[in-house]
C-alpha cells in the first residue's frame, strides 16, 4: 500500500468526484434506493444549507466557491462547475421513510461533521446509557453504510466505460442547462 | 464532542489485526494500562489516556461500563497546557525592565532576551493548570471499524498512536484511497483500475 500522506493527497480528488456525482443525483434527482439497496420504502438525499466548490487554477492556486443558506440557490455552483470546479464539501439531508439524518461531508477526507440523528430517548437515569449508545450507533451506522455503499458504487462507475459513455455526457448536460 | 451528543463529528478507521487471547480482557487490560494519569505533572505539556466515556475525571474501567453489547465505547482525554502569548509577552518585558534596572544598561542582547524568554515560559508553563478535552471512541471489534467522534488533526494523531500502544492493532483512515483498498465489495480488478485513475474534466 502507499504510504499514507501520498495516497491521502493523490486521491483526495476522487472524494471531491464523488460530491460532483452526488450533487448530480440529487439535482437531477435520480433515485438512490436500487444503489443502496436498503429495507425501506422510500430513501432519498438532498442538498442541505452549504456546498462548498473549488476550481483548480494551476500553480497551486484555486478559486473556492462557498454557497450557504436555506434556501440559497445554485447559479453559482453549476457556473463554477461549467469552469471546471468540483465539489469539495456539501450538507446533506438523508432521508428514509419518516427518519432524517443531516451532515456535511468533505471529499478528500470522508470526514463528517455536524452530523444529526433523529431525535432519540432523553438519557434520564445511569441504566438508560447503554440503550442510548447501542442506538445512537445504529442510528450513525445508518448514513455511514449509505455513504459507504453509494461510494462504492460510485467507484465501480467510475472505473468502467459506463463513466466515459453515460456519466460524463449525462453530467456535461446538466451543467450546461 | 461526544457520542451521545445531538451533533457529531466522524472520522473513521479501519482496525488492521486481531486479538490472540480474549477480546474483552485485551480490551480492559490496554484500558486500563493507558489511562489518564489522575497526578497532573507540572513539566509535561500534554497528557493523554483513556477515561470512561461516563467519566472524564474519573478513569476507573471496573467502576464504569466500556463494552455496550457487541461494541466496546470509551472517551480519549487530551490534557494541553498552554499559555496565551500575551501573558508571557508581559511577563518577559516585567523580566527584561528588571533586568535593564539591576545591570544599568539600556539593552539586552538578543540572546539574553532569548532566555529570559524561555525561562518565563517554562515557569508559567508549570504554573499553568492543563485544560483537558474528551472524545468519544466506538469500536465495532467484530468488522474491525472504529469511529472517533472528532476530525481534529492533533486528537486524531493522539488517537491513532494510543491505540496502536494500548492494543497493539493499527488504525487505518478511512478516505478515498482507504476505502477502497479496505472494501470488500469492490474486487481486486476494480481496486487496480481506481487506483490509475486520472481526474475527470466535465469542462470540455
């Protein structure tokens, strides 16, 4: 295997690839349950209230372009990706059935930050802990298999003619529109 | 940031190796071998153990649970000195007045400056009470997976070197290079393709 610092900084655009390709299921909204397979009736995942972009200008230098609010819109971000940018961090609404999750995610890392469950028991007395750990990680466990899996399935697109052929010309359209 | 707290911070490890002997006993006894000192030692900078995820201040793992069903749940404390530049700022100029005052002269070299300056430091460094934080561990043993409920650079240092002193397994982080070579659904064929991969240029 690499050494760790090499392999970090040689992929970390492939994490950024994948928040490009994210970004185009959920704007175009393309269904994700056949990726992820899970037991439920309905999944979906959506832009939450940030998305962060970078255009690399060569020489070490690069244009960032941070979008943030409720309700802001996309203009921006689908121009900077018609110069070229890639995502590099967004916040997200994952849903399934009832339950919603939030969090952002960074490309190059995978790191999650700001993540929020559905909401849980109240931790009322010392017998209540252990119930309450088991169900926050079941209830971490289940955007983090997702992300897991849609990357997975990311890659495996990625790495096949299907991203030259379909991908790349159906994402080239969307941010011309 | 903790693991029972209504917003976290991930960052994800793969755990390299098993344990010979019994999982829970090499889990206690690397606990309890590592803990956080509870005697603050007025020259050490950083102090690192493990504590019970229900006690910061507290690290006794017979008294407080660190296995929650099949997963094994504890906190990492991180005990940092430091003291904000401006203290010490004052405090060399107090130093370098009195100085000037018992030598009769109007300056100091820049080396006399130089020491007076480390000397002020390391004495209010072991004046200085540490300032201890805690994040949370979970470890999922059986598919070798532990979450760090942080994404600080320095805690996640700290993190990967305890882990590696009190149980001797490696933690892998988990990014994009990572995740693919550590998937188990992604065949070998698919690893070596992504692993000469180009970045895309949707610019035509």
């Amino acid at each position: 295997m690499l050494d760790i610092a090499v392999s970090y900084n040689k992929y970390k655009f492939l994490g950024d690839e994948f928040l490009t390709w994210i970004l185009y299921l959920v704007e175009n909204e393309i269904n994700i349950k056949p990726m992820l397979a899970m037991e439920c009736n309905t999944v979906s995942l959506k832009l939450g209230n940030s998305i962060v972009l970078e255009n690399s200008l060569g020489d070490e230098s690069s244009e960032k372009i941070t979008i943030k609010g409720d309700d802001a819109g996309l203009e921006e971000g689908t121009t900077a990706l018609r110069k070229g940018a890639v995502v590099t961090d967004m916040n997200l609404i994952f849903t399934v059935d009832e339950n919603e999750w939030r969090f952002s995610i960074k490309g190059e890392s995978m790191n999650i930050t700001g993540l929020k469950t559905p909401a849980t028991g109240k931790v009322e007395s010392q017998d209540d802990i252990e119930g309450a750990v088991l169900e926050k990680i079941e209830l971490y466990s289940i955007p983090l298999q997702a992300i897991d899996t849609l990357f997975e399935y990311f890659i495996k697109k990625r790495v096949s003619d299907q991203w030259k052929n379909i991908e790349i010309p159906a994402m080239r359209q969307w941010i011309s529109l | 940031m903790g693991l029972l707290s209504s917003s976290v911070s991930i960052s994800r490890y793969r755990v390299e190796g098993t344990f010979e002997s019994s999982i829970l006993e090499s889990v206690r006894t690397g606990l309890t071998k590592n803990i956080i000192s509870q005697i603050e030692d007025e020259y050490a900078e950083i102090s690192v153990g493990w504590t019970p995820m229900e006690s910061a201040f507290e690290p006794d793992f017979e008294k407080f649970a660190f296995s929650f069903g099949t997963y094994f749940a504890f906190s990492l404390r991180i005990d940092k000195k430091s003291v904000p530049s401006k203290i010490i700022q004052k405090y060399v100029a107090l130093e370098v007045i009195k100085k000037l005052k018992e030598t009769h002269r109007d300056f100091l070299s820049r080396n006399e400056k130089t020491d007076i300056k480390d000397l002020i430091t390391e004495k209010l460094m072991r004046q200085m009470p540490s300032t201890p934080n805690t994040y949370d561990v979970m470890w999922d043993y059986e598919n070798a997976s532990v979450l760090f409920f942080s994404t600080q650079k320095a805690a996640t240092e700290e993190l990967e070197t305890l882990f590696k002193k009190s149980f001797q397994l490696k933690l892998i982080r988990l990014f994009p290079f990572t995740m693919i070579e550590c998937s188990s659904t992604l065949k070998d064929e698919e690893k070596d393709l992504a692993a000469n991969l180009a970045s895309t240029k949707l610019l035509r």
